[in-house]
C-alpha cells in the first residue's frame, strides 16, 4: 500500500488584522464627514487628538511567524513516494 502525495498544498487561515485605533479614526473620520472640518481646527479637534494620543501609545504589532506545513509536507512527499 503506497500513499502519493502530488501536489498537495495547505494553506492556514489569515487571522483578522486588528487595527490598534480603528475606533478613533473611525470617530474622526467621521466628524471629517458630517463637519467638513478637515483641518481639524474647530470641531474635529478633539477626536484628531484621541486619534494621535492612541497612536503615540499604541504598540507595533508583532511579525507573525510564516507556517511551516507546506514546507514538512514537502519533506514527507519525497519519502512517502
């Protein structure tokens, strides 16, 4: 009995980016839109600077690690064939 592995490829799910300060620029942009004030001199002042507070303090997101299946598939490929 002979397993044959041809062409055989995994992909793992892409997880969901989480985008640090989403709410804030949604909340800006959303004052952009209903104002117009997009220099944010007047009403949008205060959520420009929520906007900039929550990215000086936001960490970077860390790298994910590329998995490895494809590359152990490979590997049992040749010997299983």
């Amino acid at each position: 009995m002979s397993i044959h592995i041809k062409n055989l490829k995994v992909r793992q799910r892409k997880a969901a980016a989480t985008v640090m300060c989403a709410p804030q620029l949604q909340a800006m942009l959303g004052c952009w839109a209903a104002t117009g004030d997009l220099h944010s001199l007047e009403k949008c002042k205060g959520t420009a600077e929520t906007l900039f507070q929550c990215m000086r303090t936001a960490p970077m997101p860390k790298k994910m690690h590329k998995p490895t299946i494809n590359y152990h598939l490979a590997r049992l490929g040749k010997t299983i064939q």
